[in-house]
C-alpha cells in the first residue's frame, strides 16, 4: 500500500470497527489488521487510538472546508455566511455522530494534547478560525463594504469559534432525529450574534466589546497547553 494510502486506509479502519465493537473494545492491532497494515505500521502513524481521533478530526475539517466554501459562494449577508458555515460542519460529521462521546471524550480533557486550545492542536485550531475568518470577511452589507467593523474584524473569528464550540458541545448531546434541534440552536442564535455585533459602533457599547476582545487575547496564550 502506497504512503499516501496508509494514514487514510487506517482511519477508515477505524471508523468501521468503532461502529461494529465501539471505541473501547476496538484495538490498535484489530485496527492495522482492517487496513491490511503491520500493527508497527499503525503505530508509526498513530501512537495510539487517541491520536487516531486527531486524525479522524482533520480529515472532517478538510470535508468541512470543502463544503462550505460551496454553501459560502454568493453569499453576502453575515448572517446566512455564520449558518451556512456551521451548518456545514454539521453535514460533514454528521454520520459521525454516534461515535462523538468517545471522539470529544478526549478533546474535552484539558490535560490531553487533543485539546481543541493545545499546543498541538494548534494547527487544526487555526485552520478552523481561518473558515471562520473567511466567513467573515466575505460579509458585506447593501453597499458592498464590509459588514464588520475593523475593530473587530481581527479578533470576530476566534470569538465565532468559541461559539462554534458551543454549538459543537450541544451536537454532541443532541438525540433528536438528524441533530435538527442543534440547527434550531444554530437559526435562532447566529442572528442574535450578529445584532450584538453591530452593536461595534454604538459609543456606549464599543468599550465594553472592546474590552471582551482584549480579555479573549489576553487568555488565549493561557489556555495553551
């Protein structure tokens, strides 16, 4: 099997005895014997089934990002911009969604690298903050300038990724058919955000959005692990 094949052929593994044994009874040496790998050959890319969950989740954030740079197209208004791209997500690890206890078991650890704010997972962090990045620079108001005040364009996207870990945290308690209640909480509070957004340029309001930013880079480098 070709390099480039192995790490996907060994998540695929994994999803598929996930689903047959669940996450607990499934071994790393069942894994490598689904992928038709050695179990040293797993291990090489995988030191264990944790980090095979770090695996699984950039996979999903590359089919994320995929999907909502197709759900983003045309759109200008911040509001549909904010709900196609989470609803996206939801799409994208939906059939996912009867492994998310023991996928967000160990990214909820603070203690565990897989944490969506440590060191390691920098990467996956700052590619999901650069989605939202893009979510937010691509909003426009009627007159073609942009929906978001500068003083808080730089720092809107970490605040709607924090808030997307909210959403995702209710996903994964949602047992409604198909998550639909986590696409209600997602419709109904994506316009709350944005009136609270332009809230930015009200003077009676702008410091104390200002002083949330400030306080949001003022923790981050705290939460790093």
């Amino acid at each position: 099997m070709a390099r480039r094949q192995t790490k996907p052929a060994i998540i695929d593994a994994a999803l598929g005895l996930f689903e047959e044994r669940g996450f607990e009874a499934t071994t790393m040496r069942a894994i490598a014997e689904r992928a038709g790998v050695s179990v040293g050959n797993a291990y090489y890319y995988f030191a264990s089934k944790d980090e095979l969950i770090q695996g699984f989740y950039d996979r999903a954030m590359e089919e994320h990002a995929a999907a909502s740079a197709e759900r983003l197209a045309g759109l200008t208004d911040l509001t549909e911009r904010i709900v196609a791209h989470a609803d996206s997500w939801f799409a994208a690890l939906g059939r996912y969604h009867q492994f998310a206890t023991q996928f967000f078991r160990v990214a909820s650890d603070p203690s565990s690298p897989l944490s969506p704010f440590s060191s390691r997972s920098a990467p996956a962090r700052e590619a999901a903050i650069a989605g939202w990045r893009d979510v937010v620079e691509g909003a426009r108001t009627g007159d073609g300038s942009p929906a978001v005040a500068d003083r808080l364009r730089s720092e809107l996207p970490e605040l709607l990724w924090l808030y997307h870990l909210g959403l995702i945290l209710f996903w994964v308690h949602d047992g409604s058919a198909d998550q639909a209640a986590s696409r209600l909480v997602l419709a109904g509070t994506a316009p709350v955000i944005v009136r609270a957004i332009g809230l930015a340029d009200v003077p009676e309001l702008a410091a104390t959005i200002d002083d949330l930013a400030r306080l949001v880079a003022t923790i981050r480098p705290m939460l790093a692990t």
